[in-house]
C-alpha cells in the first residue's frame, strides 16, 4: 500500500469512495453484528458476554455478580458497541420465554410476556447456566481458536466450542444489510437424536431427519397448525414459516356455561398488548361471539375469554379469534447463517446439523492433541521420577554434594531439564514407597490413555464413536427426559370451519346510529338516534353538513360532485368520541370534489340524479353502490360540470328550480331510468345552471326550504314538459330557491 504522506489530499470519485466504504460497513454488519456462526449459534455479543461471564467466574455453583459488571467488562474489553446493546443481549440470555435453553441465570426483574422491560443493569444480578458451560466446555483445551481484542490487550474465542446445537436450540435472529436471519427454537432432545442418526450415516435423507425433528418448540408452547409437508418443505430449503397459535382449553361453569382459558402463547406475543387488542376489537363490535377478556395469570399464563353466551362454540370462538387476532401468528423460518463463521448462506436442516457435526469433530481433534502433548510432558516428567526411586541414594549425593545438581543428574542418569526440574522439586514426603506405586500406576494410566486417543485420532470411525457419547451426554442431561427438555409446543390441524367463521366476521349486530359529516369532510358515527343540537362539536370553521339516522347493519351511500358514489359500511364508521375522521380516509376522493348528498342505503330505491347543466336521469339505488375505495361512476360529466342534485324518487312529479330562479313541473315518466350517463335535458337555460331538483306528489303539494307547502293549486301555471325554461317562482319562495 503507498504511503500517505501527512496532510496529502488525494482525488477520488464519490462514487467509488462510498461504495468501498459501504460495502465495508455492510460485511461489519453481516458477519460483527446480525448473522449468527452456524457452529456455536452465537452472535458476537452473545459469545463475548459468556466469555466476559466466564472470565469472571461466574459459573452454575459460584455466587451472581451485578449484570452492571458484566456489562462493564463484556464493553470495556471484548464488544465495542453501546451498555444497553449488551445488557439487552444478556437480558434475552436469560429470559425463559425468549430462549428456550438460557444460557444466563438471572436474579432481580428480566421482564416478562407482558412486554415489560428488566430492571436497569445495576439492580439485576447474573451467573452462567449448565447449558452455557456446555458451550464454553474445553476452551482451556486449545479446542478453538483465540484472537486479540479490539484494544489488543486481551484475548477472545473466535468460536465457542459448543457441546450441543445451541444454533437450532435457541434458534437466532437478525437484520443485517441486504440479508436477514430467523431461526425458531428446537427440543434438544429431538436434535440429538438426528445428530446421532447423522454421524451414523451422513448420507441421510432431510425426510428421515424430520423423523427425529418434528418441528420447532418454543419456550411459550403454542400448537403448530401447518402439515407435516409444509414443515418438510421449510426445513429441505431453509426458508419458510411455521403458524403457531395459542393452546387453550374449555371450562365448565355453573348452568350450562362455560369459559375459554389460554394457558400457552404463541412465541414472541405480549400478552398485555394482546389483551388490548381483543379489547378494542370486542368495543368495535368485531367479535360478535365473544362478551369479555380477563387476564388471571400469575406465574403461569392464564387468559379467560368469555363468550357472549352458552349456545357459542368454542371452535368458532376460538377460530374467530386466532384469524383477528396475534393468539395466531404466522413465524418466518430463514437459515441465513455463517458458515465457517465467514461466509453468510441459507441452510436446510441437515446442513445445519452436519456444520455442527465439523464443528465438534474439530474441537474433539484439537482437544485431544492437546490432551496428547499433556500426556507426553507428564509422562516426560513421571519417567525422570522412576528413575529417581531405583537410584535413590545416588539422587541424594548428588543433591546434597554438588553445587549444579541439575547438570550432574542429566549426566548421571540420563534425563532431560524438564525431568531434572521435576526431581530437584520434589518434597521429601513423595520419596515414601506409596507415592512410587501411585507414579506408576499413574504412568499405566496415561500411557493407555495416550494409546486410546492416537488410536481414535487414526480412525474415523472411532471419532464418530466418541462424538456419539457426547451427543448422548448432553441428551441426558437436557433432553426429553428432563424436566427442561420436555416438549412444549405440540402440533395439531386447523379445523375446516372458515365459512362458518367467515359468515360470523360478515355478521354486525344490529343497533341504532346517528352518522355525522361535516362541511369539510369529517365523519363520525354516534350511538342511537341523536336529534340535531348544537352540542356536538366540530373542528375551527368547521359546521354540520348530514346528520343521518341509520343502523349499525346499513350500508352508507355517498354521491359526490364527480359523478360517482362511494359506500361505507356503517358499523367501520369511526365512533363519535373524537371529532371524526376524514371521509377521504376511506374513498378514494380527490380535493377539489366535494360531496352532493349522503344517506342510508335501501334495496330497490330509486334516484333522481342532476347536474349544473340541467341534465339529469332516475337511476336504481342497487345499480349504485360501489364495492371499491375507487367508487362508481353513474353519471357522466363533461369538462366544467359538477353533479348537483340526488333526490329520491317518492311521487308523479319533478320540480326543477335554476339560478335564473325560473321553476318547472313535469311529470316524472318523462324522466328515463338509466344505470349510466348524462341523462336528458330537465330545464334548460340561456345562462347560468341548475340550482335544485326533487320528486314530490302532486296531491299532497311541493314542500319548499323553509318546510312550506304549496299546494298543487297554487302551482298549476309551473307545470310544463320536461326540457322548458319555466317561469319565475311564485311570490314567497325562500330566496335560496331550494327544495325541501
């Protein structure tokens, strides 16, 4: 690399400059921070915590220290990043709801499935766990490697050397850039039991591996609800997702009713917020079928669901719940980890346990050439000793009469410094008779144990012996047997009831409303029939513009100045509590269209529909009602007209009204039905536009704004045919010159 003298400004593209850096930046991320190592499963936040943990001795049997001191050491020696990254790190470690094996014993406030946050690291204490001293087991051994630390002053693991497969175990998960992780937690008991089948014979099938691993176990519990084909596929590619919902059961009570309680839930659920949920969903009116949720746990989950009575099924209840709500969720399964703690890949599940597999057959080489040179340098020593005991006095002249005893014994008897030093160190008490059989039947020992070990180091097969034993071991001490490695989330189908539950959700119990709609747009639904007053409030320069009486069942229709109309359900309308939302929220209505009228939808209806150039047409109220945000066209406007009128048609005739304040009655047959268009002319004008139209009965008269009534007597000089200009209003007509 050249030298770069000091203050030297080099020229260099943007471009170039920020790719090299950012790709930087994103190997850190990947391989430093969010993929896990596919041989011990630990991040290196996680790895150096348990280092720092170990360090401190704060093994299963030792006493806890403050999780501050912890953090203190894991930061200021080994992880370079942020307190409260690391104390979140450990904090997980210890949670039992988090990780289904902990690695840290946590004493003081870790949180809990409500979604509370541990207390600050200064009240908390913590030790390591069996399971965490399985994974540093043989690191005194040369069993890994070390290197140096950020600062250079200490030394930390590359890898654990990991006596079980904390990757699958615990499972993992992480964002980095451009790649992500998610891997569920495993029984132990079941991983064991394929690795064993895998050392046997590594030419075994994924299928036959799912024979041992059904499937995830979470720390929660849960049921699993997909087939066992969906399984086998996630787990042959790496990618995939497992639908876990909550495990409940049915309680009798008293006359014939009954309680649901959850006592198992889904992983990584807040119950606390999850109890919200239902809640608002039952104050929605989204959960017909059930009346009330309570949270009674203690210790252990306990949430009682009470249906609205005792005629409802608890599977459709329950079906019900688990489609609105997280007591079923849908956990993603990627594989995404570093193999050979370098280069990041999706592994299936043999994969995985075959990574393992290396891994341990490495560490099992590595510790025993080291037990190896262990057993050499004593044997070394134990043989200078036996030459000791047959020479017995010789050694004592030798030691009492020469100045440089060390150089006469290596001469005298042939030993090397080593066995020298050893001799020139022995107590007086080991020259007793005892202490020579004990040296060689300690020399028996090790050299069998050196014959053993050269000789499994020399066979495969016996690696494999030797990895199977240790497989076993751990099996018994957290496998299916014990009381930690029982199985806790079990599997089940989803019952084929969705119609049923579909037809449910579509049900909406039926009671009054009053829908409000501001001038401006603002919607809001009350409960009951409200009369109008001036006690509901509205937003600044905000004022009433529809105050409809419906129910919670109908369907609101809304006509807008563009031509189409738009429908709401009114039981998703927004509740009166606030001052409403924007009706734009919920169809799609561009700015400058404003709305001509509102109302509660009848089968059947019909509708007299018009525009500001006079034209106008009697749709049926079923052709209009949209199915979409995106609304439905009825009428059809050209550049610079607006819809203006939408009446109902209730009598024989129509009464049109202009800007030119001129009237006209016809009789309605001269109005065609149309599902679509712009009609025919009603009125017509030399300028200005239409101004009102409605449908009224010629017996009982034409009601005006100001609610009077002129009776047809009155009116006899207005009626025409459709398409006339018509003649100015009688005298007394409301000066806006509207209807009614």
């Amino acid at each position: 690399m050249a030298t770069v003298l000091k203050d030297e400004i080099r020229s260099e593209s943007l471009d170039k400059a920020l790719s090299e850096r950012y790709l930087a930046y994103a190997l850190s991320t990947i391989t430093q921070r969010a993929l896990p190592d596919a041989r011990d499963g630990l991040k290196p936040v996680h790895r150096r915590i348990l280092w720092a943990m170990r360090l401190l001795g704060l093994n299963p049997q030792a006493g806890f220290k403050k999780c501050a001191r912890v953090v203190g050491d894991a930061m200021g020696k080994f992880h370079p990043h942020g307190e409260s990254a690391i104390y979140d790190a450990l904090v997980r470690l210890a949670q039992e709801f988090a990780v289904r094996y902990p690695l840290v014993e946590g004493q003081g406030n870790f949180g809990n499935i409500d979604g509370d946050n541990a207390a600050a690291m200064r009240y908390t204490e913590s030790r390591l766990t069996e399971a965490a001293q399985a994974l540093l087991e043989g690191l005194d051994e040369d069993a890994v490697d070390f290197r140096t630390t950020y600062s250079g002053e200490d030394e930390e693991p590359v890898v654990l050397p990991a006596a079980f497969p904390n990757l699958l175990a615990n499972g993992a998960s992480g964002i980095a850039v451009g790649m992500a992780t998610s891997i569920s937690p495993h029984n132990l008991g079941e991983l064991c039991a394929a690795l064993i089948a895998l050392i046997e014979n590594p030419n075994t099938r994924d299928a036959t591996l799912l024979k041992f691993v059904k499937g995830p176990d979470f720390p929660t519990g849960g049921v699993i609800v997909d087939d066992r084909d969906t399984i086998a596929e996630a787990y042959r590619t790496g990618r995939g997702s497992f639908r876990v919902r909550a495990r409940w059961s049915k309680e009798e009570g008293a006359r014939g009713t009954y309680i649901i309680v959850v006592d198992q839930m889904p992983y990584q659920v807040q119950k606390a917020k999850l109890i919200e949920n239902i809640a608002e969903l039952i104050e929605a009116k989204k959960l017909p079928l059930l009346e009330d949720v309570r949270d009674e746990s203690a210790e252990d989950v306990r949430l009682v669901l009470v249906p609205k009575s005792r005629t409802v099924e608890p599977e459709l209840l329950m079906e019900q719940l688990f489609r609105q709500t997280d007591l079923e969720t849908r956990i993603g399964l990627n594989m995404n980890v570093l193999d050979g703690g370098l280069i990041p890949r999706v592994m299936s599940l043999k994969d995985t346990l075959q990574a393992f597999i290396n891994h341990r057959r490495e560490v099992l080489e590595r510790r025993s050439a080291h037990r190896l040179r262990k057993i050499a340098n004593r044997l070394e020593v134990l043989e200078g000793y036996l030459a000791v005991y047959l020479n017995l006095d010789k050694v004592i002249k030798i030691i009492r009469t020469e100045e440089e005893p060390k150089s006469k014994l290596m001469k005298a008897f042939g030993l090397n410094e080593n066995q020298a030093e050893a001799i020139l160190n022995m107590r007086l008490r080991s020259l007793r008779r005892l202490e020579e059989m004990e040296i060689r039947n300690e020399h028996a020992a090790l050299s069998k144990e050196q014959k053993d070990l050269k000789k499994m180091l020399s066979s495969e097969k016996l690696k494999s012996e030797r990895l199977i034993e240790d497989v076993k071991a751990i099996d018994a001490k957290f496998g299916l047997k014990t009381e930690l490695g029982k199985r806790r989330t079990q599997f089940s189908e989803a019952p084929a009831i969705a119609e049923e539950v579909a037809a449910i959700e579509a049900y909406v119990e039926k009671e009054p409303i009053t829908v409000v709609c501001s001038d401006k747009g603002w919607i809001r639904a009350f409960k009951g029939h409200l009369e109008e007053d001036d006690s509901i409030k509205y937003r600044e320069g905000d004022r009433r513009r529809f105050w409809l009486h419906a129910e919670t069942t109908d369907r609101l229709m809304i006509f807008a100045t563009d031509g189409r109309f738009f429908t709401l359900e009114c039981a998703k309308l927004p509740g009166g509590r606030g001052l409403g939302e924007a009706i734009r929220a919920f169809v799609d209505l561009s700015p400058e269209t404003d709305l001509v009228e509102a109302f509660p939808h009848k089968d059947g209806r019909k509708l007299l529909l018009a525009s500001t150039s006079g034209h106008g047409f009697i749709t049926n109220e079923d052709e209009a009602v949209a199915m979409t945000r995106s609304g439905k066209r009825v009428m059809n406007l050209p550049a610079g007209v607006e819809a203006k009128v939408c009446a109902f048609v209730e009598g024989d005739t129509v009464a049109v009204v202009g800007e030119n304040r001129k009237l006209l009655l016809f009789p309605v047959s001269e109005v065609p039905e149309m599902a679509r268009g712009r009609g025919v002319i009603l009125q017509r004008y030399k300028d200005g536009h239409l101004e009102d139209a409605t449908v009224f009965d010629w017996s009982q008269g034409l009601r005006d704004e100001n609610n009077r009534v002129w009776p047809s007597a009155e009116l006899k000089d207005w009626r025409g045919a459709r398409a006339q200009a018509g003649r100015i209003v009688p005298r007394g007509w409301p000066r806006s010159g509207r209807f009614a």
